[in-house]
C-alpha cells in the first residue's frame, strides 16, 4: 500500500444544543430582542458555535473523521446535551 500525498482541507463544523437542552442565549435572543423589537413572527432561536479547522489529510472523508475524533477525544462539545454537525469539508489549494 503506498502512501497518499496530504492535503490541505478546511472543516466547518457547528456545535448545536440538542432540542432538549435549554438554551439561554437563543431564549434571550428571542425574548429580549426579536420580540421587542417587532420580530414576534419568529417562533424559536437556538444559539451554536460555529468551528472553522484547517488541517491535512490523505482525502475529505479522512478529514472529517480526524476533526469528529478529535471534537469527541478532546471534550470540544458535550455530546449528552450538544449536537456535532460537519456542514462542510473544503480541499484548499
């Protein structure tokens, strides 16, 4: 098996709170600004955290299993009340 050349890839990842768990910046936005501010069509806001990681890897799928693997060993998020979201991987050149 030969080796693969690296890449560099850009991952975007968003770290939501389950729809269970409170969400006190989306309860804030929603109560304290839309509301008063003329915007009472809009239901719910949920809050995240939006992660933007270069990194290199043999191809995209590699790539987005490294940044899971790492957001899961490393503790980046609570899974029992966050969800992980890979919304894209980038080759960049």
């Amino acid at each position: 098996m030969g080796l693969e050349e690296l890449k560099d890839f850009v991952v975007e990842v968003v770290l939501t709170n389950k729809e269970k768990a409170r969400d006190p910046t989306g309860e804030s936005i929603q109560r304290d600004l839309l509301a008063k501010k003329g915007y009472s069509m809009i239901s719910n806001v949920r809050s995240g955290q939006y992660l933007k990681i270069s990194l290199e890897a043999e191809n995209s799928k590699k790539a987005e299993e490294i940044i899971t693997d790492m957001c899961n060993e490393l503790r980046i998020f609570n899974p029992v009340t966050q969800d992980l979201h890979i919304l894209n991987v980038t080759e960049h050149s």
